[in-house]
C-alpha cells in the first residue's frame, strides 16, 4: 500500500518563504536598491559596476574574461561595455591576433573612478547590519553553493 504524503506536508514544501531561491533573490533585489544611490553619484548601474570591478583588478581583459568571470553570455555584455565607452571609462579594441577577440582597456577616467568607488563596500557594510566576518561567512556559503549548482547544469 502507497502512502500518499498529506496536503499539509506537499503545501509546506511550496511556501515562498521556505524556497532558497527567493531568499537569494528578494536579498540581491534589496541589496541592489541599496546600491542605487551610491551608484548614481558615479553614474553607473550595478551590471556597469560589476564590469568595472573586474577591469579594476585587472585592466586590458578580454570582453570574454570579463563575461566569465561575471558568470554572463558575452552577448548581453557587450551593450554594456559600449555604454561604459560612451561614459569614456574605458576602450574597446580588436586584437591584432584574432579580431574576433575584444580588449578592454580603462581609461584614465575609468581608473580614476575606482577611487571615488572605495565608500562603497564600508556603505553595503553598513547597511547590512553584519560584521565583516559575518558577511565573509555568508559569503562563502554562497561561493560553495554556486559552485555546486554550476556543477549541475
């Protein structure tokens, strides 16, 4: 004889609250609205600064790198980088090597926008009611957990 589980059990399962996926989800939408401000006084959107975190450290990447390690299709990107070229933060050139390929170079201006930047992580410290070493804990959970589920698709 099967055991059908009861409706109470099938429905807790179901609660939007007890889902992993909209705990990441609602926090990332919130913690983006806390971005927002800061963000607009260098007058980039979050995808341009996480663009400009990662030519940050390190210039001259490749528009595929940088889609890589934003975990993005280079299709989507590219857009972005252009509106980041039309700011004058950074220069977008072929390789000599493949012309398929894309670099990213800073400009000047770009470089020097890393360093009106640096409030911004104290703020998001701020504002998350965490210590530093809470958030690096957290942090890591996710980083294990993104790894686990990149294994999986």
């Amino acid at each position: 004889m099967t055991i059908a589980p009861s409706t109470s059990d099938t429905c807790e399962q179901l609660l939007l609250d007890n889902q992993v996926c909209f705990a990441l989800h609602s926090t990332s939408l919130l913690l983006t609205k806390v971005y927002k401000p800061l963000l607009q006084k260098l007058r980039l959107t979050y995808p341009q600064y996480l663009a400009m975190l990662v030519l940050w450290e390190r210039d001259g990447r490749t528009v595929s790198e940088i889609s890589q390690r934003l975990l993005t299709d280079p299709g989507s990107l590219t857009p972005l980088l252009k509106r980041l070229e039309a700011e004058g933060l950074l220069s977008r050139t072929r390789s000599r090597e493949d012309e398929r390929v894309v670099i990213v170079q800073l400009t000047e201006q770009g470089r020097a926008l890393k360093v009106q930047a640096r409030e911004i992580p104290q703020c998001i410290l701020g504002a998350s009611g965490r210590t530093v070493e809470q958030l690096r804990r957290l942090q890591e959970e996710l980083q294990v957990l993104r790894g686990h589920l990149q294994d999986n698709l």
